[in-house]
C-alpha cells in the first residue's frame, strides 16, 4: 500500500510529488509529464506569467526555471517571455531530477476501499493507496458556448483540442473569446494562414501594459507591490495568502475568482492580432447550424444587429468551468461522497475534500484558495499543505499500526 497516490503529472501533480518525497513518504505519481503543455496548447505559443512566476516547487528552492535557462544557456530575462517549448522542457527536467520514476499510465478508476482507495491503471495491477491526490488539471472543465454543442467535430473544437494549429492554412475560421488562449489562437491562425475572425462580448479588447523598467521607486513598490499574479495590493494578496483566501465567504471568493486576471492579451501579443484579426466586437454567437456550404453562424450585436457568418471551423477559446461531476475518474460512489459548492469541492485547509485521504489541487481547488490555483505559482503552496497533510497521517496510521509499510 503506498502512502499517496498522485494522479497528473503535470505542475501540480510534479510539485506534490517532488515535496512528498523530499518528506520521506511513498508516493507514486501516475499520468505523462506536462501533457497538457505538450498536447493541449499551440506550438508557437509564450507563457503569460513571467519566468520568476512560472516555477513548479521543490522544497530545497531548487529547480527553478531560472536555474534550467542558466544551464541551456537559455535567455532569462524579466519581460521576455517565455516559450511553451521551454517551459515543457524545464516541466521534464525538473521532473527528471526530482520525480525520476513517473510512470505514465492513466488512471482510469479511483474508488474507497478500508483504508484508503484503490487505483486502477489502463495497464497493470490495481495500486492501493492511503491518500489519493487529484491534480487533474482543466481539461475535463474544458468550457464551449452551449450553441456549439451540437455541432460535427468537425466543424467545432475548444482550444484546448488543438496543438498545431497550421492545419487551418488558407480555411476561414472563427474563434469566440477574448482571453489570451483565444487571442494568441487568432495570432497563430493568421500567421499559418488562415483567415481569422475573433467574435467577442465585450465592446473592447483588454491588453496588459508592458512591464514596467525596474528598479521602481519605494513609493511605487508600496502603492503597487509587485507579485506573482501581477502588480497592485489585490494580486498580492491572492498570490502570496491563499490560506486567508479560504476563510472568505464563499460568494466572495467566488466572485475574485471570476474577476481576478480576467480575459486580457499579453502586451506582446497585440501588433500580431491588432490589424490581422476581424473583429466583431460586443457580439455573440446566437446559433449556429451545418448547410451544404459547411458551417452557418448567426451573431447578434448589443445593439441588436443580427449577421450570419458562414465559416470554416469555430473554435471556442472560452475557458473552463469546473464542475468537479465531470471527474469521471472517480468511482460514482466516491464522486457523490464529495461534498461540492457551486460544483467545486469544497475543501479544507490542507486541500483535503469531505472524503478522509481525498485531496485536489489546481483549477479545481481555486473555489477555494482564489485565483492563485489556476496558475503554476500556486505549486508551492498547495504542494506544501497537502504534504504536511498526507505525512501526518501517514505518521498516525504507522503509529496505530505497527510494522505497516
Ligand atoms: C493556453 C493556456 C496557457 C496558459 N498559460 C499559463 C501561464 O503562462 N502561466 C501559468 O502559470 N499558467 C498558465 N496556464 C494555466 C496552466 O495550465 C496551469 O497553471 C498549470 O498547467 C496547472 O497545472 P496542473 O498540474 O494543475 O494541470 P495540467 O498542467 O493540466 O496537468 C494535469 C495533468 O494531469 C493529467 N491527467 C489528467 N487525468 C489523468 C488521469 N486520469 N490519469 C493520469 N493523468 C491524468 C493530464 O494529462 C495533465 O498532464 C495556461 C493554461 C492554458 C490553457
């Protein structure tokens, strides 16, 4: 029986692992390192976060992305930013020092057994395990306009279904959203060519400023601390507190988590959509419907001006709402047993859920320690509490029973 399973092996599920084992506990880590950076984001694409904010955790502080840049001889450098390709490389360099034994199975089932839970893999034996941690990350939450749902595959896709996104050279396609996923889409589909049209609520699109030159004077540094989500008190806050996020009534943290960092390009991303892109702003997409000529959107403005969009491909770059029902994963038993809110897990302070030994981290943990949780530098923290967690209990049970391995 291992003392902890770790379900992903993504920023999360790595971090975790590499804190329970630098703590002396048996943990087994299941899934493939960084694959939703590998398989689930356009090649060609930059991190948002600075570098200094884009680090998985190890307890020692090591392995840092600085520290991976330095020796390739990469370029670190603040405000230039990073690409995916470095990033996923640093993920499988740090995973390589720090979480050698990955093994790269899915697990297809988790359900309670007495003490603890069995794991099934999609190849070998059923592991047992005392505590289980789901860092699953978003792609079960992936989120598109309910219009689109009955579509042909063909026909309609989440950014998230998409890794290169060269194969719409010379189609016309039309991307709803206005967050960086559907920004840098829109970008990377013109630059293959593909004639890009970006259909958005708002009535503008929102761009983060370049990153101020350094060094900022005390005044501002008081007025406008800097931190890992970005300038100002507010992302301070959630960044560097998420424990005093948690004691916040829950519709309050409900509503940071929907208005923190909310849908914005990167300051380098805007000459390569500005120009390039159609725009329809302050505009939804009402219907949409498969003729002989391929597919028929129809839009309405705000001002009530309908249009009908003959297109390609929609691709929806709209996000991803948890719904922690979706976590298939989970035995029907152990998924219902999980007390939810707002359909997010409700969770206490150690990221355990209402299940004893059941902890969640990442996306669908923001519910309840803020928006830190949707960005990787909320590994060290999530990595740390549910560490100590996992150790005390495996330190109580080993007491109970001595001899237990
Ligand atoms: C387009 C895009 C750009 C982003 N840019 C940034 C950025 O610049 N900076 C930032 O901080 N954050 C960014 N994010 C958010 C980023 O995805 C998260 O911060 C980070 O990846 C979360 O790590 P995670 O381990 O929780 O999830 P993931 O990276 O998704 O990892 C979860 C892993 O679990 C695996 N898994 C799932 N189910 C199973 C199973 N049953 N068995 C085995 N394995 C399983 C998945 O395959 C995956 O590899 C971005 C997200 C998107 C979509």
């Amino acid at each position: 029986v291992s003392e902890v399973v770790i379900v992903g092996a993504g920023p999360y599920g790595l971090s975790v692992a590499a804190h329970a084992r630098a703590a002396g506990l048996q943990a087994r880590v299941f899934g493939r390192p960084m694959e939703s950076w590998v398989g689930h984001m356009p090649s060609g694409m930059f991190l948002k976060s600075e570098g200094w904010a884009s680090n998985l955790s190890h307890p020692a502080g090591e392995l840092t992305l600085e520290a991976y840049c330095q020796q390739r001889g990469l370029r670190y450098q603040y405000g230039v930013p990073i690409p995916r390709q470095t990033f996923v490389d640093y993920g499988r360099w740090f995973q390589a020092e720090a979480v050698p034994d990955v093994e790269t199975t899915t697990v297809v089932a988790v359900r309670r057994e007495p003490g603890g839970f069995a794991v099934e893999l999609s190849a070998g034996e059923p592991v047992h395990a005392q505590a289980v941690v789901l860092a699953v990350g978003g792609l079960a939450f992936a989120w598109q306009p309910q219009v689109l749902a009955g579509l042909a595959p063909a026909l309609h896709s989440h950014s998230a279904d998409h890794h290169d996104l060269g194969g719409f050279s010379g189609r016309d396609v039309t991307v709803v959203g206005a967050g960086q996923s559907a920004l840098e889409s829109s970008a990377l589909l013109a630059e293959a060519g593909a004639s890009v049209r970006l259909v958005v609520r708002a009535d503008r699109l929102a761009w983060h400023d370049p990153p101020r030159a350094e060094p900022r004077s005390p005044g501002r540094r008081l007025r406008e601390p800097l931190s890992r989500l970005g300038p100002g008190w507010g992302n301070w806050v959630w960044s560097e507190r998420p424990g005093a996020v948690r004691h916040l009534p829950a519709a309050q943290r409900r509503f940071i988590v929907a208005n923190t960092l909310g849908p914005a390009g990167a300051w380098w991303l805007r000459d390569r959509v500005m120009g390039r892109v159609e725009l329809m702003l302050a505009t939804e997409v009402t219907s949409a419907a498969e003729s002989a000529q391929g597919l028929v959107l129809t839009t309405a403005s705000r001002e009530g001006q309908r249009a009908t969009v003959p297109t390609d491909h929609v691709i929806a770059a709209t996000g991803y709402a948890v719904d922690f029902r979706r976590l298939t994963l989970l035995e029907p038993g152990l998924r219902d047993a999980v007390r939810l809110s707002h359909l997010s897990p409700v969770l206490g302070p150690n990221f355990e859920t209402s299940v004893p030994g059941l902890y969640v981290v990442g996306l669908a943990a923001a519910a309840t320690f803020g928006p830190v949780m949707r960005f990787v530098c909320g590994t060290g923290f999530a990595a740390q509490r549910v560490t100590k967690d996992v150790a005390g209990m495996a330190r109580s049970r080993a007491r109970l029973t001595p001899g237990m391995t």
